[in-house]
C-alpha cells in the first residue's frame, strides 16, 4: 500500500510539472517577424571539428539569408580538423566569411576556446552560434534581428529540431528531442529555469564579455550554451528570453548510431552537476527519481505480483501525462505524424533516462574523435 501512494504522489506533482509547461508554451505568442527594425551587425559563429561532410550545406543556407549579406559576417573556427573542413570553407567562396583557428588547443573545452576565438575577431554586435552539421531556414538572421531589436534581450535561445528518416533510432531521437525543445521554450519563457541548445543561440557581445565569457566554466567539455546562459542570466534576469517562430527552426541531424547517441546524451548530461542553478537542479533530480520509481514498481513485483500491474499502469498514465504536451510542441515542429510512436517509445525512454543520467556523472565518453573524462 505505501508503494501505491509513494507512487500517486510521483504522478501528482509530475502532472503538475507537466500542466506548468503545458500552459506556458501555450502562452507563448508565435513570433511574427518585423521587416521595419533596424539591421543589427551580426557575426555568426560556427565552431566546425571534421565537418568535411556537412559544412556545404550550413554554407549554403548562410548563402540563400534574406538578411543583407553587408550586415553580417561568417567566422568559421576549425577546432583542430583532421579532414578536409577548412579546404571546403575556404572554398566555397562567400566573401563575408572569414575562417579562423584557436591559439589554445585543449581537450576538455575545445569548442568553448573555438567559439571564443571567434568571438575574439567578431565585429557584430550580436553574437549568433550554430552547429556546422545544422541547415538554416532563409529568414534566420532577419527573425533574429527582429525580435533582438524589439525586445532589447541580451540572450536569445531558439528553436531547433532533428531530420529523421522513419527508423527506429531516429523517430525516438526527433521525439525525444522535440520534447526537449519544448521544455526549453516554457522554462525560459516562465522564467523557471534555463535551457537551450547551442545550434541556434544569440547574445550581445558585450554580455558575453561582460560575464568574462566562460571562464569559470572552461573545465566542462560541454555547457557553450546552458552555462554561459546562466551566467548571463545571474547578471541580466529579465534579458534572457525564447523566441518562439516557425521561421528560425534550425535543423540538425540525428546521431547515425544507437552509441553515438548514448555519447551525445552522455555529453549533454555531463553538465549536470556544474549547474549553479537550483531549479533546473531539483527537476532534473525530480524527474530522474519518478523514472527509477518505474523499476522499483518491476523489481517489487517478484515479491508482490500485483506490482507488475501498477509498473504497466506507470507507463500508460504517464503517456497520457506527456502527451497534450508533446503533442502540443510536435504540432509547432510540424512533426504530429511521429506522436503515433510516442506510447511504444516510453520504456525506451525511461531506460535510457536512468543509465545516461548515472553514466554521465561516473565516466567520460567519446566526441569528435576526442576522449573527455
């Protein structure tokens, strides 16, 4: 009986967790680009490892912006390549690029010291970063622009989603990651807590000067994105903001193998304990504790059968919890069609929930070819 009540209480504060999300990414106003706002000098930022085999079509749609190419700048950072990237950049012939390489080579934050060496030749005052594997819609930089000028933000965080063919592996990676997106524009947007993904971030370059860039931070191969926005956040609360618009969804591929994703998982979890963020700190906790509460269900079931039942009931009504939602953030990604999928991927999601987020913490995994502990 007290397993029966433990396990109401999980499922009555995650549907309240997840009603607060709900709510507050329907609260956000898709945002309409303004064609009047002044052009603000940008400088995009792309931080490229081995990308010989991706970068053409990054450039390209830096190539096809309805922003004026006089307004902004394309500083490549080859983060120490062993392919043939900077040959394909140098290439491409657009003559508001410029390619770069970091002073300092490292290997627990090297795309952190790329980026910054980018930023180092920047001229623009707005600072955007992309991934060199991602493909941009045309109107990118003029969403951008507009909504940097009309809400005066020191820190933007965007949208960003998978491709995906119709296998297994990358259904689950869209969805998964779509449900992230999610989560990213409701917390932000409400103000509570951070979150964003570094293939389409925005932020003054004199906030990121002003919070000494990230130093402080550098010791953790991963965090270009949610670290230094925290640090933005602690200095300018109320500038850190989620623009909700259709016609800046970057797109980016999913990982090629089930063990690639693990890494890239495994990477993104890393982080975790770096965070000086209490409130992403305690859902992070929350919500790993209510997915272990699904295998406590299954392993007290060999002594009390009618367990099995409420470990099966688990999964189905937190599928019901999740899924308005979801549904809801599919809908804006123009990707409903995958929601069919969603019930038949929650055990997966809930194991993969629990291993990474331990393995993150205990061990090092493999990135761009390098080695991180």
């Amino acid at each position: 009986m007290a397993l029966l009540w433990i396990t109401i209480v999980f499922f009555l504060v995650y549907a309240a967790l997840l009603l607060f999300y709900q709510r507050a990414w329907d609260g956000i106003k898709d945002y309409v680009i303004d064609t009047n706002q002044p052009l603000t000098f940008i400088s995009v930022i792309i931080p490229a490892r081995n990308e010989q085999e991706n970068i053409r079509r990054l450039l390209a749609s830096l190539q096809q912006q309805s922003y004026p190419a006089a307004s902004f700048e394309i500083i490549v950072v080859d983060d120490f390549s062993t392919d043939d990237t900077a040959a394909v950049v140098t290439g491409f012939g657009l003559t508001n690029m410029h390619l770069v390489t970091p002073q300092v080579k490292t290997q627990n934050s090297s795309k952190k010291k790329a980026i910054e060496a980018g930023i180092a030749q920047a001229r623009g005052e707005l600072v955007v970063t992309t991934d060199a594997d991602c493909v941009l819609p045309s109107n990118w930089l003029l969403a951008i622009n507009s909504f940097y000028q009309s809400s005066n933000a020191s820190f933007i965080a965007a949208p960003v989603k998978f491709s995906h063919n119709n296998s297994l592996l990358q259904v689950f990676q869209a969805l998964d990651f779509i449900t992230l997106q999610g989560i990213t524009a409701a917390s932000v947007s409400s103000g509570f807590h951070n979150m964003c993904n570094g293939a389409n971030l925005a932020y003054r370059k004199k906030s990121f000067e002003n919070v000494n860039g990230f130093a402080g931070i550098d010791q953790v191969a991963s965090g270009d994105d949610m670290l230094l926005m925290h640090k933005i956040w602690k200095q300018e609360p109320g500038k850190v903001l989620y623009m909700k618009s259709t016609e800046a969804i970057v797109t980016t591929p999913p990982m090629p193998s089930w063990k690639a994703f693990y890494n890239q998982r495994k990477r993104w979890a890393s982080k975790t304990l770096v965070y000086e963020d209490y409130r992403i700190l305690a859902v992070l906790a929350f919500v790993y504790l209510f997915n272990c509460w699904f295998f406590v269900l299954l392993v007290s079931a060999a002594w009390h059968p009618v367990h099995a039942l409420y470990a099966l009931g688990f999964l189905m009504l937190k599928t019901l919890i999740e899924w308005p939602f979801v549904q809801a953030v599919a809908s804006f990604y123009q990707e409903r069609s995958l929601m069919k999928w969603f019930p038949l991927f929650q055990p997966l999601h809930v194991c993969y929930t629990l291993v990474v987020g331990l393995t993150s913490q205990i061990g090092g995994y493999e990135w761009k070819g390098r080695r991180t502990k």
